[in-house]
C-alpha cells in the first residue's frame, strides 16, 4: 500500500503537528506500508536549509520538500500544488494534516477531483476555543473551502472523543479516533538531570515547573502566570521552565504576563529543547503543567506523564481518560485552580510521584506509535479498498 502523508510545514518550530506527521509516518514505514511524506520548507519567519524537490530517504519513509511563500503560519506552495496534481493519483491514500492551510485545501480538492480517497487530521484547529481565535479570518475561508473539503473527505481523524463530538456539531460524521503516541525506546531511560543544569544552572536545586510547548496565546500561559506566582510565594524553591518555541512573536507578552506578577526571576525561557536536553528536561522537573485553552491532543502532555511527572492539565486538553485513572490533575483553564494543583502537587512530592508513575504505566500501555499505526493501517484500508491481507500488522511497535 502506498500513502502519501502531506502537511503545509515540518520545521519543530510549528509544534505537534510536524512530530506527529513525521512520526507516524515512520511508525507506519515500519509497518510495512510505504510512506511518502509532501511538505514545504517554511520555518517560522525563515525557511529550512534543505534540499527541495528531490526524495530524502529516512529510514522507514521518504520525504521531498517544496519551496513556498509564507508569513508565519500563513504558507502557499504552488510547486507543491503542482506536484500533487501530478502524482496524487499514484497512491492508495492521501493523508492531510491541519486546517487554514491553502496549500492543503488545494491538496484535498486536487484528490476530489483525481477520486482519490483522502483523509483530513485537524489537529484540534476545529476546536471551540481555535474556532473562535481571529474568528473574522476565518469565518469565511472556513465557509468556502474547508467544509466543502471535509465534506467530500472519507474520514476526518481526530485524537480524543470531545474533538470528535465538536466535529460532529460541525455537521461531519465520518470522524475516526486515533490517538498520537510516543516511542516507548526513548523513555525507558532518561538523560541525567545534570544535562539540563550545566546549559542552565539557575535551576539546579529548584523544584522545576516544567511547560513543554510553543509559545503561543492558546497555550494559557496568562493563567500560568499569576498561578505559579502565587504557588512560589508558597513554595519560594520553585523555578518554572518555559521551554518552546515561539513561532508567531508572542514571546514579548508572554513574558510581560510573568513580569507583570513580579516572578520573573523564577521564570527560564529556553526556547526549543530537543534531544537529550529536552529529555534532560523531563528529568529534571518536579511536575509538568499544560495550562492550555485548546489541544488536539498534546504530544508533550505524553512526554511528561510518560516520563513519570505529575501532570496538571486542563480540561481543554481534552485527556480525560487521565482523570480516570487518577494519572493527571485535571483542572479548569482557570488561574486559581491551576495554583491549586500546583500546591497540592509541591506540597506532596511523593504523592506526586505515584501519581507521576500512574501516568507513565497508562501511557507506555495505551498510547504509542505503535497502537496509532496500527489502527491507522485500517483506516487506510477502508477507505482505499485494500485487501486486508496486504500488509503484515505483527511488525513490533
């Protein structure tokens, strides 16, 4: 089976979806499936050094990058259009990521037209609170060529059950649930906290408040502020990392939101940590906190419960599956509440580490790349008319 996975951006400074494209693209690479992955070279406000128009071999898939205009998030790619017009019929499956993306509404019209089947992963940009945000913007473009796209897409995948019930308020019932994951290989060990330490020494000996993601105004890093303000007065060892990457210039205000409450001096921005130095991260942090407004279903979330952190989230991150088992303080996007489970959670460290321990057992049992790929395969299959027995499903995660 041949799938062509295509997204408008793969540069890290995007966040999840970029992960998530090139991570599924392996794990279903090591499936058995063949996997072509189209994309651009935008990165934030410059472009990636790459090779454009031409294969890249990785292990599992292969990947060709297009020139494009962009401003930030906003990207078009005319070569990548004309690509796809091209050769879209070539495979069994084309597999879209995101929404407000010109280069990928063109990409599923050109499948309508070409009657090749196609599936379309919001990444929860269909979500209340993402709908709302510059809601004059895209109010219209919503109207004219992203329903209509949907519409005609054999199957919308979401993450969690609350995005599939919005998209179903929206009018679509062909959404399919598959979770994001992690590799289970890369938290079976952690880098030494003292990694992280020597590239930022103010946080060696500190209780770390650990925020993993992009530097962005849904991410409620406004209510994060006057909470960890609040929770340090409490708790005067407590030093927040703010590590991502800031791919729209909101780093000014967010940091104004810190300064504002006077706890600055307790605040590290690292920007964008991968690697070891990100795992170095989760190491060294006493509780992971995702404060955010919207998520499709956050990768970094995964990261910090699979590492063992008690985690504070909000509802809108939409894991409730967490509450369920007791792995996750699941709180309001409220400030007052995110304070609460802050204390709660630096106040008892113990407690924090069975909880933490919960989280890590719950995520390295259910939600892997692994378990993602092959319920994608499936997918695949359904709406490709391929035979089942095309691909061998056994291969280990």
């Amino acid at each position: 089976m041949k799938v062509l996975i295509a997204i408008p951006y793969l540069a890290a400074v995007y966040g999840g979806p970029s992960k998530v494209a090139q991570d599924l693209a392996q794990s279903l690479g090591q499936k058995g499936i063949s996997v072509d992955l189209v994309t651009t070279n935008a990165n934030g406000a410059d472009k990636l050094t790459v090779p454009l128009n031409q294969w890249i071999e990785k292990k599992d898939y292969r990947v060709k990058y297009f020139d494009c205009f962009h401003r930030y998030d906003f990207i078009m790619s005319v070569a990548l259009c004309q690509w796809l017009a091209r050769y879209a019929a070539d495979y069994a499956v084309v597999h879209t990521h995101n929404m407000f993306a010109p280069t990928m509404a063109i990409a599923r019209w050109i499948c309508q037209q070409q009657k090749v089947p196609y599936l379309t992963t919001p990444h929860g940009m269909l979500e209340p609170w993402a709908l709302s945000y510059k809601a004059s913007k895209k109010r219209l473009y919503y109207r004219y060529f992203e329903s209509p796209m949907l519409r005609t897409s054999s199957a919308i995948h979401v993450l969690n059950r609350q995005e599939a019930s919005h998209v179903n308020t929206l009018g679509f019932s062909q959404t399919e649930i598959i979770h994001n994951g992690i590799y289970r290989s890369e938290f079976q060990t952690l880098p030494k906290p003292e990694v992280f330490y020597h590239q930022f020494p103010e946080t060696q000996g500190k209780q770390i408040v650990l925020f993993l993601g992009r530097i962005d105004p849904k991410k409620g890093l406004d209510l994060l502020a006057p909470a960890f303000a609040k929770a340090r007065h409490q708790f005067p060892n407590a030093h927040l990392v703010l590590a991502g990457p800031d791919s729209i210039g909101f780093l000014p205000t967010a940091r104004s939101f810190f300064e504002q409450v006077g706890c600055s001096n307790a605040v590290t921005f690292t920007g964008m940590l991968t690697g070891d130095l990100k795992y170095s991260a989760l190491a060294a942090a006493s509780v992971y906190v995702a404060p955010s407004y919207s998520e499709g279903f956050s990768i970094s979330i995964l990261e910090g419960m699979a590492a063992g952190l008690p985690c504070i989230i909000t509802h809108q991150c939409n894991f409730p599956e967490a509450a369920t088992m007791e792995a996750a303080h699941i709180v309001d996007s409220d400030a007052e509440a995110i304070y609460s489970a802050l204390s709660q959670v630096l106040g008892n460290l113990s407690e924090g580490r069975a909880m933490g321990q919960r989280a890590r057992n719950l995520v390295l049992q259910h939600y892997t790349w692994g378990c993602a790929a092959e319920k994608l395969i499936g997918l695949y299959k359904a709406i490709g008319n391929v035979p089942t027995q095309f691909v061998n499903l056994n291969n280990a995660a």
